[in-house]
C-alpha cells in the first residue's frame, strides 16, 4: 500500500527541473500570499472594529458625564438630536428599565444585562439585535454613571455591518487577485527558469553530441563566472580525462601487442629455420631460444598484471615487517654474481618497515637494473632513514635523463633509449611498477641528476 502511494505521487512529481522550479516558486508564492492575505484581513477587521469600540468609548463617556452633571432629565431631548448614524443609545436606571433612548424603537427593552459600575466600563458583540430588523451585528458598550445617589447604565450600540462589509470587500478581491497574480508568477518562473537552464541544455546537447571515438571537442563555457560555467569547466575536466585515458588505452593495447608479438615471431622464425629435418645442436638452439622468449612473455604478463591491478587499486600486499637493507643486500649480490664491468659501492645501514618483501624486492630490482644498464662503470646504493621516512637511493653514473623526461619514464612503454632491443632494455613497464609498488606503501619514487652525470633514483617509505 506504501509503495503504491510513492508511486502514485512519483508520477504526479513534475518530470522536469524546470516545471519543478516553476512548481515550487508558485507554491511558495502561494503559501506567502496565503498567510499575508489572513495577516492583512485579520489586522483590517481589528482597526475597523477598534475604530468603532473607540467612538462608541468616546459617546459613552459623554453621555456618563451628562448624567453625573445634570441627570437623566435633558437626555430624552438631547440623544436624538447628538447621536451619530449606525449609533443607538440607551439609558439604563438600576433595575434595567429604559429612562432614555436615541430613538423610540430602543425605548422599550434593554439592549443589554450589562450593568458596570460607576466610571467603569464593559463590551461585548451581539448578532442582529430583536430591536432592529437590519440583520447586522452590533458592538455593545456600557458604562456605568451615578448621579444623587442613583447608579444608571449608558448603552452605547454601534453597527458593525459596514465594517465586516469591508472586510467581505477585500477578501473577494483577493481571492480574484490571488489566481491571477499565481498564474503571472508561473509564468515568470517558467520563462526564468528556462533562460536559466538554457546553458545547461546546450552543455547536454553538446556532451550528448560528443562521440565514444573523438573526444576532442568540447564545451563552451559561458562568461558568467556561475554555477553553470563552474558545470561547463568541469564537464571539460571531465572530456579531458577522458581523452587522455583513450589515448593511454590505445597507446598500451598497441605497446602491449607490440611486445608480445616480438617473442612470438621470434619463436616462429627459429621454428621456420630450423625446419622439421633439424636434429641434436640446431634443437637444443632452439629450445634454448624459446625458453629465453617464453620467460620474457612471462614476465611481460606478470608485468601488464601487476599494472592492471594497481590500475583497480587492488595490488594485494602481504604486510609485514621488511629489512630494506637485507633487500638491497640481495640485490647487491646478485648484480655482483652476474660479473660485468659495472662496479657497486654501498652504504647501507639497517632500516625496517612494514610492507610487502615480495613487491618491495621487485621495486629494488628494477630500479637497480635500471641503474646497471644506464651505468658507464658505478651503481651506487644506500639506505636511510630521516624525519619519520626510510630512503633508499639508487645512482648510476650514466647519462642520465632529460628533466624533461624525469615524469614521463614513469608512463607504460616508455623508453627513453631507442637504441636498446627489447631484448636487453625491457619492456619499458620497469618504472611504472615502481612507482605503483611505492604508491602501494604510501610512499614515492622520484628521480634526479646525479653529481656524476647520471641518475639518482630516491625511495620514501612511511617508517612503522
């Protein structure tokens, strides 16, 4: 039953942001008129009511001092000759018998059971009074007054049918305005409103207009300096980033299936020089060939999966506490074991943090066969720790890179050294996992010029 009735008034809600904005301004219009309009009645009926309360106050006090003055005898002639239009007048003795009228149809029953003592006074309304046949309500005021020892009544009785006229008046008038003035808010809203979303469609007309196969175009941004060119700049942003990713997307699908049909072509040109008659050495040639390959397209693959997980924000880390000097130690090792004419000089001191070994050896690796292959005759390495931060810092004496270069090395497939193979270069991915297994551990990679010449290769890792 709920969920019916919120269907129901999902499909009475107005569809657009523009017939809602011209929605609620009418109703908010509305629900303010409303209440001014009860407002304004209320205190309209409230003067004109006071007005007369007053005046009939003011003739009753006058007629009380006539009494307390000369008593009751001059009245009969007086009241008729003094008493304003819409005003009748009685005069009271104490056992309510009437002693004095303004006219002779109030000379006969009381008006009222009102009976305030001397120089006091008392009000009340009444309906239509039996006296009169006008069928109008009347505002009744008596005041007490005393003279020789005689307490009498003045009853001062004042239409108020004029004044609820009035009101009657004004509340028909409103009640035609009301209509007319909501059906003219309506429509300015609806008019304002719309030169108001105008930006807005042309921003959706020009982004629907965009294709999924050029993301170039964009759109044009009002000088408003408002909410709808802050919209407009962010759509912007937004088509930007999206170019941008296009264009890595295309770029590493056509790097990746070049690197991977490298290896492949050259297991298919052995096996075609080799031909099916081939035995003993030219096999074992072979099989050599292909095992060097098929690792190479391992690594390649473990490389791309590695990115495409930290490209999720999903590279899984096996936390724990690593000795970054143990895995530079290691490393060292190895780069001597391997013989060559490049010499390795460390200052390593012990430093521990919490992190993935795993991943973290993977980093060193490749930055230090980074620094190998760049090296003319020198790595050096060393470990560290200040301000909280553990560092590890890798220099080659080679050539170096380009300042301009420092950033872009980190992209996928980016290799500044055309001149080296695939072969003994790498893939061009070697960086970019470095900088996702630093990001990884909250920590950064960046590189500089060395004194040498070369590059220094700086890792910061937050310190347990």
């Amino acid at each position: 039953m709920v969920s019916a009735v919120r269907k129901a008034i999902s499909r009475l809600r107005p569809a657009t942001v523009r017939s809602r904005s011209t929605a609620a301004a009418v109703v908010v219009v509305a629900v303010a008129m409303a209440l001014g309009a009860a407002v304004l009645l209320l205190l309209l009926q409230r003067a004109l009511i006071t007005g007369v309360s007053d005046a009939a106050d003011e003739r009753a006090a006058e007629v009380a001092n006539q009494i307390s003055d000369e008593g009751v005898t001059s009245l009969a002639q007086d009241l008729p000759e003094t008493t304003r239009p819409g005003q009748v007048i009685q005069v009271l003795d104490s056992s309510g018998r009437v002693v004095a009228a303004s006219s002779a149809q109030a000379d006969t029953t009381a008006l009222t059971d009102l009976r305030p003592v001397a120089g006091t006074v008392q009000r009340t309304e009444a309906g239509d009074l039996e006296l009169f046949e006008d069928d109008q309500d009347y505002l009744l005021v008596a005041q007490g007054a005393e003279h020789d020892g005689r307490t009498y009544t003045v009853v001062v009785a004042t239409s108020v049918g004029t004044q609820r006229s009035t009101v009657a008046t004004v509340t028909r008038y409103l009640a035609i305005g009301f209509p007319v003035l909501l059906v003219v808010v309506g429509v300015a809203a609806w008019l304002l409103a719309g030169q108001a979303l105008r930006p807005v469609e042309r921003i959706r007309r020009r982004v629907q207009g965009i294709g999924s196969t050029d993301l170039t175009e964009r759109v044009p941004v009002p000088a408003t300096d408002d909410e709808v060119a802050r919209l407009a700049l962010t759509m912007n942003e937004m088509l930007d980033r999206l170019e941008a990713g296009q264009a890595t997307q295309r770029r590493f699908v056509a790097d990746a299936g070049h690197e991977l049909r490298s290896p492949l072509a050259t297991v298919n040109a052995g096996l075609e020089v080799i031909g099916p008659a081939a035995r003993g050495q030219s096999w074992q040639d072979l099989h050599r060939l292909m095992l060097g390959e098929s690792d190479r397209m391992r690594r390649l693959i473990e490389n791309l999966l590695i990115l495409a997980k930290a490209d999720e924000a999903a590279l899984p880390l096996q936390r724990a506490e690593v000795d970054l000097d143990d895995l530079v130690d290691t490393e060292v090792r190895r780069l001597r074991e391997a013989g060559g004419e490049v010499k390795v000089v460390t200052d390593v001191h012990p430093v521990r943090v919490l992190g993935d070994s795993l991943r973290l050896s993977q980093l060193i690796r490749n930055l230090v066969d980074n620094a190998a292959r760049a090296a003319h005759s020198t790595v050096r390495l060393s470990t560290s720790q200040r301000a909280g931060q553990a560092i590890v810092t890798i220099e080659d004496d080679g050539n170096g890179i380009p300042e301009q270069d420092r950033l872009r090395v980190f992209e996928r497939f980016v290799r500044l050294d055309t001149s080296r193979d695939r072969a003994s270069g790498g893939s061009g991915l070697g960086l970019s996992i470095v900088q996702e297994i630093a990001k990884a551990h909250d920590g950064t990679v960046t590189l500089t010029a060395a004194a040498t010449g070369g590059t220094v290769a700086t890792v910061t890792l937050p310190l347990p």
